[in-house]
C-alpha cells in the first residue's frame, strides 16, 4: 500500500514541475524532509536492521526527487 502512494506521490510531483516548475519544489521538500524523517527513525534500529528499515524511505526520497527534477527537465525541452 506505501508503494502505491509513493508512486502516487510521484506522479504529482512530476506534473506539478512540469506545469508549475517554481512551485514544485516545496512539496518536493516536503515529501523529501518526511521521507528522511521516517530513515532516520528506521536506522535507530540495531545492527543491520537499522539499514533494513531505512533503506525504504532513502530510495523513496530519491524516487520523489528524480520525479520532481525529470518534470522540471522536460519542461524546459519544450519549444513553448
């Protein structure tokens, strides 16, 4: 279910920087601030469950700022 948010989330972002690139970016650091608040209290964990558990939100976080970038990008290739 975290997955199909996540991609959801994803998706937002990537429409929003492509129509509204400027106004992207704060729910872009938003989403990015959550994410790496829910890492920081997967890695409290011992040993290597700590990098078990945060290993979700860090590559999400990434998913959610390449979504963000990626819109802005082709925004920018257009001829408009």
């Amino acid at each position: 279910m975290i997955v199909v948010g996540i991609v959801a989330v994803c998706v937002v972002l990537a429409v929003l920087a492509f129509f509204i690139p400027k106004l992207s970016r704060h729910p872009e650091r938003g989403t990015q601030r959550t994410l790496g608040l829910g890492s920081r209290a997967g890695s409290k964990a011992p040993g290597p469950l700590g990098r078990l558990f945060s290993k979700p939100f860090r590559s999400s976080s990434k998913a959610v700022g390449r979504s963000g970038s990626a819109g802005r990008r082709a925004r920018r290739h257009m001829p408009f």
